[in-house]
C-alpha cells in the first residue's frame, strides 16, 4: 500500500494495512537539516520561501518511515496577517506587538485582504503537493479561534492565558465577535490550503484545554463550526487537536469534524467509545521519546493494540499527543517509525 493510499484509506474508513503515521511537529529543531536552513535565514523568511518550506517538510519523510506530510508554517501567520505585528524571538517564544485588549483594539484589525495576505501558505501547499508526487497524504494547518484569541490577548505565550481566559467572561461580546472574526478569516485560509492540495487540515487548540466544558461550549464550539460546517460541506476534511481536552470530551462532538487528535492524557479506548464514527488519531507521550527508543517501541506496540481493536485500525492514524520536543534524538523517531511500519 503507497503512503497516500494508506492515509487516505484511514481517514475514509476503508480498509489498512496498518494506521499510517505521522508526528506533529515532525519538521522542527530536532532535524539537523532544519537547523542549518535556520541559521542562513529567521523563522519569517523561511516560512515565506516556498523551496525551502518544501525542503524541511520533505525532510522526515526522507528520513524516517512516515505517510503523510505537513506544510511547513505556523498557527501565528494568521494574527500576523491581520496586522498584530508576531515576532519570533530567540528561546522566549513569540510576540505579539498589538495586543486585543478592547473594542477599539479588534476593531483596528486589518480583516479586509487577509486571506489574501496568507497566499503564501497555499503557495507553500501546491510547492509542497508537487514535491510529493501522490506517494504521501498532505496536512494543512491553523489555530482554532481560542488558541489564536489567547495569544492575540496574552501578545505572547504564558501558562495558563489568564488574560484571555478572564477576558471571555468580562467582555464576552467582544470575545465572541474576536473569535467569529478570526474563525472567518480561518475558514478561508483552510479552504485555500485544501484547493491547494491538503487531503485534510487539522486546526491547533493547543490552549483548549484551559477550558471547562460550559465555557468551551459556548464560545469555542460554535467559532469551530463557522470554520469546519462550511470546509466540510464542499468536501473537504478537517481534524481538531484540542490539547489537555480529556474533560471536553462530553462537548467536542459538537465541533463538526471528520476526526480528533487526541493528547496524550487522553484514553484510547475512552475516545474511541465515545466516537465510534469519527477518524481518531494520537497519542503518544513525547516524554517516551527522550526516554529512548526502547520505551518508545513498547508503548506504540501497545498502542497499535489498542487501535486494531475497532475495525481492524482503519480511522485512526499513529501520531504523538503533541510535538515532539526540540531534545528528541532522530534515532528514537526512526525506531518508532520503523515499529509501526512493522506492524503491517
Ligand atoms: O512539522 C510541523 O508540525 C509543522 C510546523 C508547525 C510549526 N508550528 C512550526 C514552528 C506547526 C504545526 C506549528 C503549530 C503551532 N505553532 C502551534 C500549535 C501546535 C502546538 O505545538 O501546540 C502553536 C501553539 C504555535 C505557536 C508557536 N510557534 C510557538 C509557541 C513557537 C515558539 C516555541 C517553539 O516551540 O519554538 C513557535 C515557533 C515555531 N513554529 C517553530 C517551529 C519549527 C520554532 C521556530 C524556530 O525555528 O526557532
């Protein structure tokens, strides 16, 4: 079975060989490769220069037995579209010049031409599409509408978004209208991704999971909706990673998704119950990798387990429960690339 075919055939439902695999962040500082294209050029251009995107994606699969690819970018591009001035700094993460602090704050949002100012990314996907030549599935990408509001909100990372978070229950006119906003201008960034050629677009709620259910519910859903109802019914596919969500469980079936990454907290089995229909992918600890290959191998083993008892393994892809961190030695990642691939 061809890498495509096997991707495609998960997320259809048909029947697998075995899951087919990829890694969040499989194109990242780990790979030796990566680093010396980030020596020559900041994080910005990279993104911004098509052949080079298209060089440190390719770069994994070259090297280890993965089936899909994902376009080189970043959930950022898309405050950085509506003007928020994002800036990468060295170790401490990135910035956010503009912060949303109030109504005036979104409404000096630059909206209008947007979509337009991320052709880039598109551009990226077709430079990306053709280099694989129909051997690999092809992720897109986004934020979802809250991970994007918090850092638009925050101006940076943080631990637990507090500003955001309060924000949504002081003004929660203005984060509703925030959120509609960026799940707009979200929704036709991924629709150009996929006429570009992603089989499928995974949006990032990476900062969900700071979230109970109620308020989740409330504001988070329906901003997925406006962006997943209209990808979905022109046909394409759409995944939602909702990172430390185990306790969204109950709400996320209301996102209207094909399929869910789960974290790695998440219980298989427990997701699987729940969504017996959808594609589910996960979940592996990415602490197991910096433990070294042998933890590694023995946790997909029974993990693999775990996905065949539905269906044989079809719906489900083999991923971690996040990325994998920058200290991971590209040894471990090819052990646990080749275990899976051994399970065929
Ligand atoms: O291979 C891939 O998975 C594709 C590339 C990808 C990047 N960012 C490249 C990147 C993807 C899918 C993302 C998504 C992303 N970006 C998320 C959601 C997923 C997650 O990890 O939870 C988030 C929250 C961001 C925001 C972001 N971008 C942060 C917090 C940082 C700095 C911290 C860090 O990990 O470096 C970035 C920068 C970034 N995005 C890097 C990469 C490879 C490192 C930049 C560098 O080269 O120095």
């Amino acid at each position: 079975m061809n890498s495509r075919a096997r991707f495609l055939a998960a997320l259809n439902g048909a029947h697998v060989d075995r899951p087919p695999v990829w890694l969040m962040r499989q194109a990242g500082r780990y790979l030796p490769d990566y680093r010396a294209v980030r020596k020559q050029v900041s994080f910005w251009e990279l993104c911004h220069a098509p052949e080079l995107t298209t060089r440190v994606a390719l770069e994994p699969l070259a090297r280890f037995k993965l089936d899909a690819a994902i376009v080189f970018s970043d959930i950022l591009v898309v405050p950085q579209a509506l003007g928020l001035g994002v800036t990468f700094g060295t170790g401490e993460g990135p910035v956010i010049e503009r912060r949303l602090t109030s109504a005036s704050d979104l409404a000096a949002w630059q909206v209008r031409g947007a979509a337009e100012r991320l052709g880039f990314v598109s551009q990226a996907v077709t430079h990306l599409k053709r280099a694989l030549e129909g051997h690999y599935g092809l992720f897109g990408f986004a934020g979802a509408p809250f991970t994007l509001l918090a850092y638009c909100v925050e101006g940076g990372g943080s631990d637990d978004f507090l500003r955001a978070r309060t924000l949504l229950h002081r003004e929660p006119a203005l984060a509703e209208k925030a959120l509609a906003t960026l799940a707009d201008v979200t929704a036709e960034y991924l629709a150009a991704q996929c006429e570009a050629g992603a089989d499928v677009v995974q949006l990032f709620d990476t900062w969900g999971g700071l979230l109970d259910a109620q308020t989740y519910a409330r504001f988070c859903l329906p901003a997925i909706r406006r962006i997943t109802t209209p990808l979905r019914k022109r046909g394409h596919r759409v995944m939602l990673f909702a990172r430390g969500g185990q306790h969204l469980l109950p709400v996320l079936g209301e996102a209207d998704v094909d399929g869910f990454s789960l974290d790695w907290r998440m219980d298989w089995r427990a997701a699987r119950q729940r969504f017996p229909g959808h594609v589910l992918q996960g979940n592996l600890d990415p602490a197991l990798l910096l433990a070294g290959a042998e933890p590694t191998r023995a946790a997909a083993t029974q993990l693999l387990a775990q996905m065949r008892e539905a269906e044989g393994g079809t719906r489900c892809i083999f991923n971690l429960g996040h990325g994998i961190h920058k200290d991971t030695s590209p040894e471990v990642v090819a052990a646990l690339c080749d275990e899976v691939a051994a399970h065929g």
